[in-house]
C-alpha cells in the first residue's frame, strides 16, 4: 500500500496520490509508466519519469479509471486516502 507520508511533492491535493521515488519502505515510484501512459490526463511524469497527481478523479468513470490505475501499479506507488 503507497505510504502517505511519502507523497510525491508535485501531487495535486486530494484524495489519490502517488508516492515519492524516495520510500525506503520500497513503494516509491520506479518511473513504470503504467499510469501516466493509461490515463494521462490525471497522472504526469516529472523529470526523472516518476508520476504524480496532475489532476483528481471527479465523476464515476474518472475515478474507476484512476483506481484501475492503482490496481494496475507494480510497486503500489499510487493511493487513495479519502
């Protein structure tokens, strides 16, 4: 499960979020791609590839978008707190 102490520093505020690189409990994000390429207008790269929340899920369809997108993560980096 992504940490949440560990947010990526250029999320979005709300309730989905992806996790930082940086996680020494190994749920940082390792720049996969999986999210950023299957629902891009919610999840960007920085500069080194690693995702973070451009932009939060509002209606029914946005947000299963987003959670197949956690689902689909290898390494759990994406998590949803509210």
């Amino acid at each position: 499960m992504a940490n949440v102490k560990n947010k990526h520093p250029k999320n979005v505020p709300g309730p989905f979020y992806c996790t930082d690189p940086d996680d020494d409990g190994g749920e940082g994000c390792i720049a996969c791609n999986v999210c950023y390429s299957g629902a891009p207008e919610f999840f960007a790269e920085d500069d080194c590839g690693n995702a973070y929340l451009k932009k939060q899920p509002t209606t029914p369809d946005e947000i299963a978008l987003c959670v197949e997108q956690m689902d689909a993560c290898p390494v759990n980096s994406i998590g949803k707190n509210g």
